[in-house]
C-alpha cells in the first residue's frame, strides 16, 4: 500500500478533497452517506481547501481546514493554521482514522 498525501508521485488534491470531505461530514455527525463529486461538495468548502491545502502535512490536519470554514475563519497565513491545530488537537488523530 502506497500513500502519497503531498503529490509527488500523482496529484492526489481532488481524491484529497472528497475523502476529507466525508471524513468531516461523518466526524461532525452530519452524514453517514458518502459525496462522490466534487460539485456536491459546496463551492466555498472547495476553493478555500484548494487554497489552504498547503499548510496541512498528516491526513488528521484536513479537518482544521473544514472546522475553519464552518466557523468563518480565513486561514491565510501558517500562525492561523498553526493555532487552529492547537486548539483542536484532540481531534485530529480520530479524524485521521476516518480519512
């Protein structure tokens, strides 16, 4: 089994996208269904993931992306994203196990 969360070896962003995507609707109770394109996911969700994917390394970080959009925070820099892991690092090794 191969993991290659960061691209090297095939841009994975999109498989990403909907895979965090359903990890967070299923963590946050949301959903038990599976989304399985891109456009059902909300345009917002998508471009703010795109733009902010930068910053998370382990699968568990992609929820601080979804928690920072359901709670309207921009994260444009590392430190917000860096703070947002803090405050929320309790959840990421459960979310991890979902992605």
């Amino acid at each position: 089994m191969l993991w290659d969360f960061d691209g090297v070896i095939i841009d994975s962003i999109d498989e990403c996208l909907l895979t965090s995507y359903n990890a967070y609707l299923q963590y946050q109770g949301i959903s038990n269904g599976f989304i399985e394109t891109l456009e059902d996911i909300p345009k917002y969700y998508r471009e703010e993931f795109y733009r902010a994917r930068k910053y998370v390394r382990p699968a568990g970080e992609f929820f601080v992306l979804y928690k920072a959009v359901s709670d309207n925070i921009k994260i444009d820099s590392y430190g917000i994203f860096r703070k947002l892991l803090e405050n929320n690092s309790g959840v990421i090794t459960d979310f991890q196990k979902l992605f």
